[in-house]
C-alpha cells in the first residue's frame, strides 16, 4: 500500500460526507478519502469498484493506501488533466419548470425524464446516459450498493455538452457494516439465511417507484422479476446475461479479494455475497442451487 503520510495536499477539494482532501502523483490528481465509523468503507469502495472495472463496467480506478496510521482510498480524480468538470445528477439545472430537479421526486421515471430533456446532451448522448444509468442500477444490485442518492453520480461536461461520468462512491456497497455481525456469517447454522436475506431484503435502492398512492424505494430482487418496466433496462440486463457467467462474477471477485488486506472471512463474505446476488437477482437462478455451487466453489476458503 502507498504511505501518503508525507504527500502534500493540492488544495482540491471534493463533496461528500466523507472526509476527503486532494493529492499529486506525477502530474496526476487522486482523491484521498477516509473510512466511515467502524465500518469497511475503505476496503468496500477499494473492492467493488475494482470488481466492476473487472467486468468492464466504467468506473473511477481505487488503490489502497495509509496516512498516518489509517487505511485509506486513493481515488483517481478521472477530471485530472482534462477540461472536464463533474456534475452531479442533483446539479442538474434546467430552464424550464417542467424540468426543475427540485420539484422532481427521485422515481426511475423522473430521473429518465431529466435525461430526456437536458438541453446539453445530444439525442446520441441521452440515448447513452439512459444506457448508462441501468448499467449502473444493474451494478448497484450485483454489489448491494445502499446509497446511490442524487450526489453520488452524473455527467462530465466540458461546459457546452454533457456524458455519463464513470461510476464512483461505491462504497455503500459490500455491506460495509458487516464486520459487526460476521459472526452469522461465519456461523454454519446461520450462514444461509444471513445470505438469503442480504439478497432478497435488503438494502433497497435508493430509487424509487411510484405507486398511485405514494412511492416507495425499490427492491432490488423485485425490480428483475418484470424487465417490461423499461425497455432500456431490459437490453442491458440481457447484455449482462449474455456476456457475464456466475463463474466470471466468482472469478473477478476472487482476484479482487485476493489484493485485500483483510481476514479470511470477509473475502469469503464478498465473494459470496456478489456472485449470489447475481445468480439470484440478475439471473433469477433458485437461491437454493446457488448457494450450493457457491459454497462449492469456495472449498479454499475455511
């Protein structure tokens, strides 16, 4: 891992609740962001996002580092050496009152609609935003991901047009609190319906669907049981059947885990965790034969 401990800051600053502070390595900006709490965040947002680069997904490059004594992310700042500036979704700005953010809820519909009418992409850029944005919801539900909310993802912009950014903040993902109830997991007797249940039940996504009587965060399970709702989403979940096996999910996780700091059993978790969600959720496979191929394919692992 990097010791940045001597590694001035570059007085870039970076949004978020997360402490963060701006770094150069030759020539290059990276993002410096510390852990949450008591939680993993560090290692979940390290893990993830190499996982999702590893399935060819695009998103920000995150190595491992210490500053004084913490274990810390070194993001790379994908705006360094560029004349592109990032923009959240919640930076949206639009002309119209139609189309003000603020009087939006944050519904798959609405979030479409903005996309529809952003007055600086291009009909060619909006088609790949909508792309865009269900491969990332489709990520989302592979690792879990708990707080994809309205600042945690967008659009680069070089001031006149605007394009999907790289993923980022995957931390919420992995289940970061995990290491205050490892031991269900490591349990025998509690394995499976701990697994079944960060599969099926929680979390839920931070979009929402709207129902006529109000609108609710969505299930991530229930969402792939009707792929009708959009047809966009239908598209990029075939694409993912088509061109990701459960067995490139195990192995891409096994390699990512393997570069991390951490104990037997929270890589086990991980690499558990991300290939049933995709059997189960992505694929729609029975729970139930998953984990069995799953715990099979795990005999390295105590």
């Amino acid at each position: 891992m990097i010791e940045l401990s001597t590694i001035p800051a570059n007085g870039k600053t970076y949004n978020g609740n997360t402490r963060k502070f701006g770094i150069t390595i030759d020539n290059i900006d990276y993002i410096v962001k510390f852990p949450k709490d008591q939680d993993l965040s560090v290692y979940c947002e390290y893990a993830a996002s190499n996982f999702l680069r590893k399935l060819g997904v695009s998103c920000h490059e995150v190595f491992l580092g210490t500053y004084q004594g913490m274990t810390v992310d070194i993001i790379k700042d994908f705006t360094t050496n560029t004349q592109l500036s990032l923009h959240s979704y919640k930076d949206t700005k639009q002309s119209s009152e139609d189309t003000e953010i603020g009087d939006k809820e944050y519904t798959y519909e609405d979030v479409l609609y903005l996309m529809d009418k952003h007055l600086k992409m291009s009909e060619e850029s909006k088609q790949e935003a909508k792309e865009r944005f269900w491969e990332m919801f489709i990520c989302d539900a592979i690792i879990g991901n708990r707080d994809r909310h309205w600042g945690n993802w967008g659009y680069l912009s070089d001031g006149k047009t605007y394009r999907f950014a790289p993923l980022y903040d995957n931390g919420a993902g992995l289940y970061p609190g995990v290491n205050h109830v490892i031991h269900q997991y490591l349990d025998i007797a509690t394995r499976k319906k701990f697994l079944y249940d960060r599969v099926f039940v929680f979390p839920a996504s931070l979009f929402k669907i709207r129902k006529p009587d109000r609108s609710y965060r969505s299930n991530y399970a229930e969402m792939f049981k009707d792929l009708g709702i959009n047809k966009v989403f239908y598209q990029q979940v075939e694409k993912f059947k088509r061109n990701i096996s459960c067995q490139t999910v195990f192995k891409a996780m096994k390699e990512t885990c393997d570069t991390i700091p951490l104990g037997t059993e929270y890589r086990r978790f991980y690499i558990e965790i991300v290939t049933l969600r995709y059997m189960c959720i992505v694929l729609r496979l029975d729970f139930e034969q998953s984990y069995d191929f799953v715990e099979g394919e795990l005999t390295d692992y105590a």
